[in-house]
C-alpha cells in the first residue's frame, strides 16, 4: 500500500509499504481522510520533543486525525466490526499498569500514539491498524471527513469541560487555530459567551467569516471579566497572560503547546486561587464529539480548508498553501487520491 513516511527533518515521500495485518485485538481500517496538524508539522521539522527524548525517531509514518471503515478483524474481535465507519483514540495504553487500570491512559508512561511516538503508523496511508478498544463508531449518516475531526474535536470539548463555566459565562479563547476554533464552537452551543483572541489578521478574519462576533487582538481585547480561559496557542508568552486575565477563583486550561518553555509566576496562580487544568489528547472527548456533530450541535466543516492526496502532504507541512484555498485552518488527505 502507499503510505506518507517522514525519513528525516524536511525530508518526506510516499513509499510502498507492506499492509499491515491485525493482530490479536485489533483491526485493520481502510482509511478514508485524515488530517495534518502542528504536531505533524513539528515531526517533519525535527522541532518536535518526543524526536528529543527518544520516545520518537525518523522514518515516522504520521497521521493521528483519521476515519474510514473497518476492513479486517484479528482473532478475539467482534466480527460485526467489519464495515463499520470509525475514528479512534491517539493514546495507546498498554492496558495493566495503575494509570491505565486508573482510567489514564492516555498519560500511560509506555504508551503508543498513533504516528507519533513508539513507532505505531499512523493514518496517512491507504491502511491503519488499531487496537479495537481505541474505536470511536460513528453514525452512517456522520460524513468521514467530519469523523476525521473528531480527535481535535475531542482535544477542544476537553478543554471546554476543564474550564468549568456555566451557560452565560464569559469564555476566552486564545489561538483561533484547529482546537481553539473548535472550542469556541463548542463553547457557543454550551451557551457562554465566547470571545477569541489571536494575532493574526487572516486568522481573525476568518474566525469573524464563520460567524463568531468577539475577535480580538491583544491590542484590542477589551478589558472584561473572563470566567476562564483556554490558552489553545503555541506562544510561549500566552499562559502568563492567560492566568492575569482569568478571574480570581476560576481556571485556566492549558492545552496549547508552545516550541519553548513558557514563563508563568505560580504566584499569579496562587494569589489569585486559580486553577490551572492541563488537557492531553482526545480520550474521554471522542464519544461527546460525535454527539455534537451528528446532532449539529457543532459543525466543523467550514474549519476544512481542501482535501489533498499523499503526494501533496510534503508541500502541506512545509507551509505551502494554493491561492484557491480558504484560510481555513485544517487540510484533510484522501491517502486514495
């Protein structure tokens, strides 16, 4: 089958590779999309800290956001999994340890995450094997390409839950990327007022062309109680502001991840009895995500900027994008195409 393979920093191309075959417990997915991210990027980079600690190594087949339909089952699967549509959980566990037993896998110190660490493919392929207790089913009439936005779906609707607001309470986003659009969206259907902060003007304007009224610069972000806030950004100054403009008493969510350590006095946080909440992966967010879709709760179509083949992804995670795009922050690949 032909698969995307990163063999080293800005280095990438479509090989052929063997199928995989399930092994017991698993399936094998015919996938259908799957979406690239700032952490694909990061990977491709070499910039990505998981290439730094050893929990990670080139060639990586990437690709975490990722739907399709179950092709084959290995020995002690349900059969009747065979041709159903799904999406799945990044986060691996190994299953035995206290943090898996716990209900944490996803922090499981000997985890796999698909296409990024310990060497599990990833969905930027014509295959994808996976554990079948990583399955997320989705409804027949739920479109693939929104079933491979479920797993940032699943990141923001964490997020979200983490900030603890009731309906009419003032919500902060900051970085109205992929997650914090996503969270934003979620936010308006819980009914709080959802305000989103960002820097770039693009970014902005295509936050305010799908319908979100409070956009805001650091400049221009008026100075009003938020009732929490969700740093969704990748710049290291943002979790100290995010603590100064959070009301005393209430949280802050961490779920953005910057490319350098971040600096945050604790004293802001003490002084001030904020709770800061760190989110980590979709697990326990996926199940509530579908919901949202398929109800129409939360569309996430319009964050889909252009569907691409494997031969294009390379192009993608160096920055280049066709004028005939929209700014829209996702591209979602078609591994058929």
């Amino acid at each position: 089958m032909r698969a995307f393979v990163i063999t080293g920093p800005g280095t990438a191309e479509v090989q052929d590779v063997a199928p995989p075959e399930p092994r017991a417990g698993e399936v094998v997915v015919d996938v259908a999309r799957a979406g690239v991210c700032g952490t694909d990027v990061e990977i491709f980079t070499g910039e990505m800290s998981y290439l730094h600690t050893g929990h990670a190594r080139h060639p990586i087949r990437i690709g975490h956001e990722w739907a399709g339909t179950v092709a084959t089952v290995g020995d002690g699967v349900d059969p009747s999994w065979v041709g159903r549509r799904v999406t799945g959980d990044t986060m691996l566990g190994c299953g035995h340890c206290a943090r898996c037993l716990g209900g944490r896998q996803h922090v499981c110190a000997d985890r796999y995450e698909i296409g990024i660490r310990n060497g599990w493919p990833g969905a930027l392929a014509e295959q994808l094997a996976v554990p079948v207790r990583a399955l997320q089913a989705l409804p027949d009439h739920l479109d693939l390409a929104l079933g491979a936005l479920v797993e940032p779906g699943g990141n923001a609707l964490r997020a979200v839950r983490g900030a603890g607001l009731r309906p009419g309470e003032r919500l902060l986003v900051m970085g109205p990327g992929t997650i914090g659009l996503l969270a934003a969206k979620i936010g308006v259907a819980q009914g709080f007022e959802v305000h989103l902060l960002g820097r770039d003007a693009t970014t902005l304007e295509f936050a305010t062309s799908i319908g979100f009224e409070h956009v805001w610069t650091r400049e221009t972000l008026p100075d009003l109680p938020y009732d929490a806030v969700v740093d969704a950004s990748n710049a290291e100054t943002l979790p100290a502001l995010a603590a100064e403009l959070v009301e005393p008493g209430r949280r802050v969510v961490y779920i953005g991840i910057s490319g350098r350590p971040s600096l945050l006095d604790t004293r802001e946080l003490a002084l001030k009895d904020v709770t800061a909440v760190g989110v980590l992966s979709a697990s326990g967010g996926l199940a509530g995500t579908v919901e949202r879709y398929a109800t129409g709760a939360v569309d996430p179509r319009p964050l889909i900027a252009a569907t691409v083949g494997l031969d294009e992804v390379a192009a993608v995670l160096a920055g280049q994008r066709r004028p005939e795009w929209s700014a829209a922050p996702k591209i979602h690949v078609d591994p058929l195409r």
